[in-house]
C-alpha cells in the first residue's frame, strides 16, 4: 500500500493585548463633600500587574489624550442620550508630580488652563474647570489618544499625522468618532472604552466625585506566525511559502518569509495600510451592565484605494536545534515538533509579533508552502512537498483592536501537497485539514491550532493554551473548510470517533477504508484500530468568542462534543467514491487469532479457507473501499 504524507498545519491564535492595558498612577483622591471638581485618573479596582501606569502610562500615550464629556438623561436604553456638553473634546495633560496641586488634578492629569484645539469647537479658548452636576442623572466621558502622531483635523494626513474628528456622543452606538491615516501611524493610537458615571450611584464602578478613570488600548493588532511537525519517520526542513494561489507548484514556492494571504475579494479580504477607522459603542445603557460587551468600543475599517495588501509577511522562520529531534542529521535547520516547541517566524526580540490592523469583520487567511521532509534514519533520504494549503477560518481571524494573535501550523504526515511538481501525478490520498485551536483568557489571550489539509478541519476550545498539547475535558468545537469554502453539512456528513488507541490520521484513514469488522456503532480497521461512534451537535448556532462574547454561526457550519480524558478522530466525508479494490495479502501466525478460521485461507489466491490451526503462513483478503475523508485526530487530556 502506498505511503502518502499528509500535511496538517496546527493554527494557535492567541490572542492577547498588544501593548497591555494603560491607565494612570492615582496619587490620590477626590476629596468627598469638597469642591466636585470633576477629574481624570485612575482609582481603578479591575487594574492586573501587566497595566502600564504612571509616567509608564502618560509615556505610551505621548503625555496626552483628548476627552469629550455629556450630561445624560439617565439613559436606560442601548443608545446614549446627550443633554449637554461638559467636555467639548478637551485636552488633557500629564505632568509628573502635579498631582494635588490643583482641584482638577488628582494624578497627575490635567486639563485646567490648557488652551483648547481642534476639533473643539472652543479652539483657541482656554478649558476651564468642570464640577458634578447633581441635578443631572448621568455623565457619558469618552477618550482617544493619537500618541506620538500629531492630530490633524482637515486635509490629507501625511507621515506622522493622524486626522480626527470631533466626538459625538448621539452618534455613539454607530461613530462615535473617526481616526484616519497610515497604519504606521494608526498602530500609535490608544482607545478606550466609554465610561458612564450615575449620580443615583447604580454602577458602583463609576459614580460622581469617583475620578473618571480611563482604561486605554492600543488601536493596533498584533499577529505570530509559527509552524511545527509531526511526521513519523521525518523531520521537515526548508520550509518556503507562496504569496498567493495563483503560482504553480512548477514554479514554486521562492519566498522564505512565513507569509498569509488572503482572497482580496472584498475590502475586509485584505490586510489593511491606510484607511479610516471609526470607533462606536453599540452596547450602552442601564440594562446591559452585565453584559460583557457594556460600554466597549468597537472599530471598523475604511480602506483607502491603496490603503490594502492581500499579503502579510512574518519573516524567516526560527528553527530549532538539532537536539531536539534526536536524529542522525546535523544543523539546526529543523522545525520544532510540537506547539510549545514550534518554530516562529520572525523577529525573537519583538516575541515574533508583526504589528495589524484590526478587521472585526474577519477573512479567511491561506497558507501555501513547500517543504522537505529528510529521514531521521541517518540515510539523508529527502521528499520534497509541494503546493500543501490550509485555511483559517473567518471567525479566529477577525482581528480586534489591542489583542495579539498566534497562528501555530503543524505539519502531520496528512498532506494535500504534491511529492513531485506534476498536478496529474496523485496529490495524496489523504487531504490537507485544519485543526484549529483557540483559547481564551482574561486578559485577551485567543489561540488556534490547525492542521493543514483539504477539507481543513479546525477545532476549537475555550481556554485552552497553545503550550498545552493539545486538549482538556470539556465542550470541543469543530468546523470544516474546502478550498476556501466554509462546510454547512455537518449534520450530515460529519461523524466523530473514539479511537481505541493514540493513532496518525493516516492510521484512521487506513482504518475507515480497510476494514476487518463493522457495525452501526464501531469499525475495526485491519491495522486493528478500532474506531467507535461518539456524539456532536451540529444544530448549534454560537461559538465562544475570545472576547467574552458568542459567535453567531450558521447551524450545520459548527459541531460541538464534550470531551473527556480520551483521543477522538472527527471526519468529514468528502463525498467522494472511487471503486472498491480487492487485494490478499500474507500472515505468519505463531499463535492462533482470536475469530480463528474464519477470514484466514491456506493459499494465495484466497480460495480454500483454513480449517486446522497450525502455526505457519495464512491469507486474508481485503477490501479497499478508496473513499475520501478528511480526518483530525483530537488528543484530550
């Protein structure tokens, strides 16, 4: 029987804030029954030791940020409701060691005295200092920070600028307000999500006389690309990558720098460079504090007409010492062999992170390489793959504002890559698939792992972390893509597995076409694996979202199995049958076989069936079914 290799590229998204959370150093207070100057700093009880604060944080926001203010009607409602401006997009300052010097000025923070700039209506006025007004049911503040890039408020920005406009809060469900320019200079804007403060002291977070703090993020991404291999027999090396799907495999794959790209159908299938981002509050109101989404801010893209690339490269690939393979080669040119080895593209003393934009919407993302495979027998033996694919999907690949992304590729001996650079020739009996990990923790942390292949199959948990390999008891979430297509038959043509011992994809796909027994519930593979029907939902309609909040999916497009400590296998049929081949093939037999005669014949041709058992040579015919699968193999601790 043949040996074909599979490629299966294990995506880790991870997900985490790029540049962390920064908020202020509160030196103090505002001061109960005083004056009721209102003040910006940072009392803030949901702080974690990786937010930047003090002059660490004034520092990264450039010393400023600009913050608009609106008495509210003491809304109930998901929209903000502006009874009157307090703050008309005014300035706010840091200065170190200010802090308790004046009413205004708790931490440091100061916007007293300055002189008001566009886009403030008062332009050229001097801001004055603001008190609560406790006839007034509630106060809406949101805040932006363009960084060390200069804030322009007409005209085309140039290197270095970023043109704004001024906020609006009844626009704030939808535009709040919009940040424009290079992603050089949009990657050094911070954002932060709304504050609402209520004089009947409902949200205890925030109330009058309480500073008003807020919690900034980078508006930028960031996004790793690392990828490893699991191939018995093989180690893999020199990996190199397509820029898109066009190239042939004739040609080849030239590029050494990890590289992603994507369909550039429409405007959110690109990586973007230069456009308008425009930032909105859609969740707001009374009634919605326990939703997790209350008060954050949301971002969507505009691209300018050259402001989008479908490409993003990552840079070489860091591979692993020689040592660490426990092969006869030498060098250290060898992927890493699992995903907390894996091997990262890129700059080491940047954590291998490329800044991004955000894209909330998503696209599908495309991986293309070609790679070596050498024995680890010390024979120098070489296969060269060509042209292997995998696909994340759109939904761990919508990009938001301030986390950081890991996409971990493994390579498995399940490959849709061609051996030789000829597409007539057989590309593999077994497609590329996915196996898509992603993870979720508080502070922003998304991962992914991926096989490669086609259909690729992903596969999801909550909370799991890449470094873990792979999975814990717990719900398991599944979905399958086909060259670029997103599967809707799950139901029907999706089956998961236990499997009676740890098993290659090869293995399972050995097994579900080379039979030795079947029944509705279990098949048992001639290579003795033996594979038993477990149960997912495909009706599902929501996925766990990294950020707290479900995923929408379309029913059929997802599966979800709660797993426990076992290795499963999920396959999709392909709905593809070749024709039944029949073969015979010899056992020497030392002990009689459980079943004992029946399958076992004394000649070659299968013809006269065994009857007494004496050790020796017997036959036994196979039938191949060549069905077409895709297969991930699911490892849960």
């Amino acid at each position: 029987m043949k040996k074909l290799f599979y490629l299966a590229a294990a995506i880790t998204v991870m997900a985490s804030c790029t540049n962390d959370t920064i908020v202020g150093d509160a030196s103090s207070v505002a001061q109960k029954g005083g004056s009721d100057a209102i003040v910006f700093g940072s009392t803030y009880s949901g702080m974690t030791r990786a937010d930047h604060v003090g002059a660490d944080a004034a520092k990264l926001l450039d010393n400023h940020f600009t913050v608009a203010g609106f008495k509210g009607a003491g809304d109930v409602t998901a929209t903000v409701v502006a009874t009157g401006t307090v703050f008309d997009n005014y300035v706010v300052n840091w200065a170190a060691n200010t802090a308790a010097t004046t009413e205004s000025n708790t931490s440091d923070w100061e916007y007293v005295g300055l002189t008001a700039v566009a886009p403030s209506t008062l332009a050229g006025n001097t801001q004055s200092i603001k008190y609560w007004d406790y006839s007034a049911a509630q106060y809406d503040f949101i805040a932006y920070s363009t960084g060390e890039a200069t804030a322009i408020t007409s005209g085309t920005p140039a290197s270095g600028q970023i043109l704004v406009s001024a906020i609006s809060a009844p626009n704030a469900k939808t535009a709040a307000y919009t940040l424009k320019g290079a992603a050089a200079d949009l990657e050094k804007c911070y954002i932060a999500d709304m504050v609402t403060a209520y004089q009947d002291g409902t949200d205890a977070a925030h109330k009058y006389q309480d500073e008003v703090t807020f919690k900034f993020r980078a508006l930028a991404s960031k996004v790793r690309v690392a990828l490893y291999e699991t191939v018995p027999g093989y180690s893999v090396k020199n990996v190199k990558f397509y820029i898109d799907a066009a190239t042939t495999i004739a040609t080849g794959a030239t590029s050494t720098s990890a590289t992603l790209f994507t369909t550039a159908t429409a405007d959110k299938d690109n990586f973007y460079t230069a456009g308008t981002y425009t930032v909105s509050f859609p969740t707001t109101g009374k009634t919605n504090f326990s939703n997790s989404d209350y008060n954050k801010a949301h971002v969507s893209f505009a691209a300018d007409a050259s402001g989008k690339e479908n490409t993003k490269a990552f840079g070489n690939l860091n591979y692993t010492d020689v040592k660490n393979h426990k092969e006869k080669s030498t060098g250290s040119i060898w992927l890493g062999r699992s995903s907390a080895q894996a091997s990262f593209a890129g700059n080491a003393a940047d954590n291998y992170y490329k800044i991004a934009m955000p894209n909330e919407e998503g696209t599908v993302l495309e991986l293309r390489i070609d790679y070596t495979l050498e024995s680890i027998d010390g024979s120098g033996e070489e296969i060269k793959v060509h042209g292997a694919t995998a696909y994340v999907p759109a939904i761990y690949a919508a990009w938001k504002s301030n986390y950081a992304y890991t996409y971990i590729f493994k390579i498995s001996d399940n490959t849709n890559g061609w051996t030789s650079t000829v597409t007539t020739d057989p590309a593999g009996l077994y497609p590329i698939t996915f196996d898509a990990v992603v993870t979720e923790t508080e502070d922003f942390t998304q991962s992914t792992i991926t096989n490669v292949a086609s259909p690729s199959i992903t596969t999801y948990q909550k909370g799991h972390t890449y470094t873990d390999d792979e999975y814990v008891a717990g719900d398991i979430y599944v979905q399958v893509i086909t060259d670029g297509t997103l599967k809707s038959d799950l139901g029907t043509n999706g089956q998961l597995y236990t499997l009676s011992r740890a098993a290659t994809e090869a293995e399972v796909m050995d097994a579900l076409n080379i039979q030795t027994a079947s029944d509705a519930t279990t098949i048992t593979g001639r290579n003795g694996l033996v594979l038993t029907k477990a149960t997912s939902d495909a009706t599902i309609t929501t996925v766990p979202g990294a950020d707290g909040n479900d995923i929408t999916v379309t029913a059929g497009t997802a599966a979800k199995f709660a797993a426990t400590a076992n290795t499963y296998a999920y396959v999709y049929y392909t709905g593809t049958d070749n024709a039944d081949t029949e073969y015979n093939t010899a056992v020497k037999l030392t002990a009689e076989p459980t079943g004992w005669p029946t399958g076992y014949y004394t000649d070659e041709a299968c013809t006269t069936a065994a009857t007494t058992y004496a050790d020796g040579t017997y036959y036994q015919k196979y039938t191949n079914l060549n069905k077409v699968y895709g297969v991930k193999v699911i490892k849960v601790n």
